[in-house]
C-alpha cells in the first residue's frame, strides 16, 4: 500500500507563496481613489485594486482592499510585487498563470484566485484608460 504524505503548510508551501500570503503592508482602502479595479469571485472573495500611476504612465504604487482568503491575497500581493515600478503596459503582461508560477505553490483548487486577483487589475488598468481619454 502507498502511503501519501500528509500536506505541511509550513514546510511544503514555496518561500514566495508564504511571503506573499501573509504579507499585510499594501492592505489599504482607498475611498477616493478614481484608478480602482473591483473584482468578486464565485467563491464569494473580494478584491479592490488601487493603482498610483505618475506622468510617465508607471505605477508608483499599488494597494488592495480584500475580503478573501489567504490565497487571494498571495495573488493580491504578488501583482503588487510584480507591476510596482512598471509601465502600464507591463501590468497587462501579467496574467493568472505568471501569478501561478510566481507563487509556485498555490493549490490547483485555488488557481481561480489568481484569475480574480487578475480581473481586479485589469478593471483599475481600463478605468485608468477611459480617464486618460476623458481627459
């Protein structure tokens, strides 16, 4: 008979995706920022994205507001990781599946995270545009 390893949290997740999980310092609301992104998942997780964008078009800084899980807020934190400093553009390079190999660890169940956490940055990416047209 195979005997299976029983899951460690600790010590079988990835350095990456424990850092990112219980990372706390971008968790921040802002109620009056016009470059959100609003994003809630089937499973009922919620994520706001807040993007600081400078006259060069480069993100000087990214924070999120979260009602979800901890895996939701590896993804959340590794887009913030990811895309701080970057052009706009770059952010659009960013899809669930780099969120996925970055976190290198995140439980096949929980790959839709990745995907909301995505969703949240392309809404505050396209409410970013349609300001900059409106202008």
């Amino acid at each position: 008979m195979k005997e299976t390893k029983e899951f460690n949290f600790w010590n079988d997740h990835s350095r990456n995706f424990l850092e990112m999980a219980f990372r706390t310092d971008k968790q921040e609301i802002k109620h009056s920022s016009p470059q959100t992104g609003k994003n809630i998942g089937e499973c009922g997780d919620m994520l706001e994205m807040y993007l600081d964008i400078d006259d060069k078009k480069k993100i000087k800084n990214v924070t999120y507001n979260i009602e979800g899980c901890r895996n939701t807020n590896a993804c959340a934190n590794t887009i913030c990781f990811l895309i701080e400093g970057k052009h706009i553009d770059k952010a659009r390079e960013i899809t669930p599946q780099v969120i996925i190999d970055y976190l290198e660890t995140l439980p096949h169940a929980n790959h839709h995270c990745a995907e909301l956490a995505v969703g949240a940055l392309y809404k505050a990416l396209d409410t970013i545009q349609a300001l900059r047209k409106e202008n």
